[in-house]
C-alpha cells in the first residue's frame, strides 16, 4: 500500500534520487553508530518551554528578546568562549526582517561582531533546515562550530496571507499552495477518509502522553530557563490536563466549510511561541575540547508533494531518508513526526506502518503546540531526550511542510540515559 501510494503521488525524480541517495551514502545501521573524527556531533540541545498563543508566557515577547534570553542561557550553561562560534543559523518563519532581527540579538546577548548569521525559511521544517544548513557547512570544511536555533512567536507574528498574481493563481496547484493549512487538512481528511472520529483518537493519544510527561517532569531534562524581564520561564504552559475523548468530540470544528469539517482546536496542533537550540560541531574539535557529545547528525531529506494535501509529506520524506542511509523502519527507536492536523498525522502513521508507540512518545504538537520555526530543531531536542531515557540509538524527525513539501531527518544519541524527575 505504502509503496503504491509513493508511486502514484510523488514523482518519478523524487524515487529516483532516493535509490540513487542509498548508494552513494555510508549506510546501515552499524556504520551510523561508528564514531569518526570527521562526525558532526550534537554537543548542545536545548529549548524554551513553549507558550500558548495570545494567552502564553512569550505572548509579549519578541523573537528578539526571546533569542537573545536563550543564547545568553546557552553560553552561560556550556562556558563556551562566544568568539568560537563560526556561525550561526535561525529557523523562523514569520518575523519581519528576520536575519537582522537574529544578528542583533545574537550581537545583544554578548556573541562578538565577528560572528556570521543567516535566517532560513523552510516554514513548518524551518529548525531543521538550520540544522542542516551548520552540519552540512561542518562537512564541507567551511566551519568546525556552529549554531541552529528554531524560533517562533505565532502571537506576535502571525501568518500571513501569500498574495501572488492572477496570472500565477491561474495555475491549479499554484493556487492550492497559497490556501490555509486548514483547508489541506480537510482536504487530507475527505480523500482519504480520516474521519473525526479517528482524528479525535489519536489527538487524545498526544493529550494524555504530554499531560502525563509534564506530571512526570519528563520535559524538565530538554528545557532550558530562561531569564525575560525578570522573570524565569521554564514549563510549558500550552499542556491541557484532562482531555478526554468526550471533550474532544463535542469541540465544533473550525473550519465548517472545507471538505468534512472535521478538524477542531482540539484535533490541530496548537499556534505557539518557542525557541530551541543545538551547538554542532566536529566529533575531535568536540574531543580535544572535552565538549560532551550528545548526539551524531546523519543526514536529512527534503520532498515535495501536491499542495492540496500538503499534510502527507512525512509519507514520502521519510522512506527517502531512510533509504539515503540504508536503513529500515525497524531500524529506528523514536519517531519525531509533527502533527500538524490529526487528519495527515494518522494517516501518516497508517501509511507508513510504524507502532504507534514509537511515535512521539511523549505527546506532539496536537498537546505541546507547534510554534512553525522551533519545531524542527524541538523535535530533535526532544527526540535525543528521550532515546537517553530509553538508552536506546536512532531518531527520525519529520514534518509536512506549508506549500505541498515534507523533510525528514536522521539522527544518533550518543549521551549516557537520563532519569525523568519524579
């Protein structure tokens, strides 16, 4: 089923890449765990707890004051000398003028003038992309440190309407890609028959697996403090305790009139503010520097599919990253997948056939939220967190991407098991 449906929806470039990706990649399970010198490692993961939109802890906060709070928490957690950092990269979405937003926050929180930064914009994949943008400049030689932050504020920076001519709006899925997520999901959900009831139950799934992680203090161990007008900010206030499937099946739906009207405030990621960050390095700089390494970057994907049902990226991003790196999905312990509509994460999970216990373990953005820019580099953050609970090795992260796209990425825990507080 899985493999028909990539057939049918994906183009042929898209398969083909992928089995070309498979053999020219170091692959397999046992190569990714070797440690090299040449690696580039995770040696800082962090994020903000996240705050519920207009309501929230960050409501007030903008992104540039909410950045500068986290690199100053970040440089005076690891003692890293400012000066080494070679460059830094921001995943951000909506913020005006975000490059110059980054560079005087970062030139605000004490990091020197010689410090390089860019901002990049691959909306819901966005944090990833900073990722990918520092390891890949680590392993093409042109640095040996770097930074990728995620960073949203949806209260502040909403999104905003895409405008694009008549003449490019002519054109069918040029058209669709500008519409709400919104309409994607019920798009997802009427062609492929997820039904309310199926969206509600899994939504209840990433409820009770974020409002008991938050009793547990699971998330303490990924979250860093952060300092803002005086006051420190450390959990997430965007959790709801007490969702039941009742509760989620009496919400009306926000959307009435697109597709099945199915998708709900309770069934939908929630709109957010958050930052996470992750210092990358190379494995000796990492040694010879008596750095701790967290974790190992292997590689990620990038896909595009049709706008109308953007939400089935993860369908094909997935199996071409996997296949990049010769592995299975057995192979991988935790699964990171956003879940920007219950509508396309079910189906996602359905298609691709991974136990739903392998997935987002301690809830996603359904309970958590999904602030777009963060989210790349928090699924990651906490992806590492918990394969050190579980002392086990492998993470896949992966989202639907605004506009008809998917990413996915590849990553290893490296770090000693951690012990969630009680």
């Amino acid at each position: 089923m899985l493999t028909s449906i990539i057939r049918s929806r994906f183009s042929p470039a898209i398969m083909q890449a992928s089995r070309a990706a498979s053999t020219h990649t170091a692959s397999g399970r046992a190569a990714l765990l070797q440690k090299n010198p040449d690696d580039v490692v995770i040696t800082f993961a962090k994020r903000t707890a996240m705050g519920k939109m207009k309501k929230g802890q960050f409501k007030d906060v903008p992104v540039d004051e909410m950045m500068q709070a986290l690199f100053k928490a970040t440089l005076e957690k690891t003692k890293l000398d400012p000066s080494k950092i070679e460059d830094i990269c921001v995943g951000t979405c909506h913020p005006p003028s975000p490059t110059y937003v980054s560079r005087a926050a970062a030139l605000a929180a004490g990091i020197p003038h010689t410090v390089p930064i860019s901002s990049v914009n691959r909306l819901c994949s966005s944090g990833l992309m900073a990722i990918k943008h520092i390891a890949q400049a680590i392993q093409a030689g042109e640095i040996s440190l770097g930074l990728a932050v995620g960073i949203e504020n949806m209260t502040l920076n909403p999104r905003p309407t895409p405008i694009v001519t008549e003449a490019v709006d002519q054109h069918g899925q040029a058209h669709d890609c500008i519409q709400p997520m919104g309409w994607t999901s019920e798009m997802v959900a009427q062609t492929y028959n997820v039904s309310r009831q199926k969206q509600d139950e899994y939504a209840l799934i990433s409820h009770t697996r974020a409002s008991e992680a938050l009793v547990r203090g699971t998330f303490a161990s990924e979250i860093i403090p952060v300092e803002i007008r005086g006051a420190v900010i450390s959990v997430d206030d965007t959790v709801r305790p007490g969702v039941t499937l009742s509760s989620l099946g009496a919400l009306k739906p926000v959307f009435p009139d697109w597709g099945d009207a199915s998708t709900t405030a309770g069934n939908a990621s929630g709109i957010g503010d958050g930052a996470a960050i992750c210092m990358l390095t190379t494995r000796e700089r990492a040694e010879r520097e008596g750095m701790e390494v967290l974790g190992k970057w292997v590689g990620a994907s990038v896909v595009g599919v049709e706008p109308r049902y953007m939400g089935i990226g993860p369908i094909a991003a997935i199996p071409k990253v996997l296949a990049q790196h010769g592995l299975s999905k057995e192979d991988i312990d935790v699964y990171e997948i956003n879940e920007a509509f219950a509508s396309q994460f079910a189906y996602c999970v359905e298609e691709l056939q991974i136990p739903i216990e392998k997935i987002n373990p301690n809830g996603g953005s359904i309970a958590l939220t999904h602030p777009l820019g963060m989210t790349g580099v928090r699924q990651v953050v906490t992806g590492l967190a918990e394969l050190q609970r579980r002392n086990a090795k492998l993470l896949c992260t992966s989202m639907c991407v605004g506009s008809g796209m998917g990413a996915a990425g590849i990553f290893v825990n490296e770090a000693q098991g951690i012990t969630a507080k009680l």
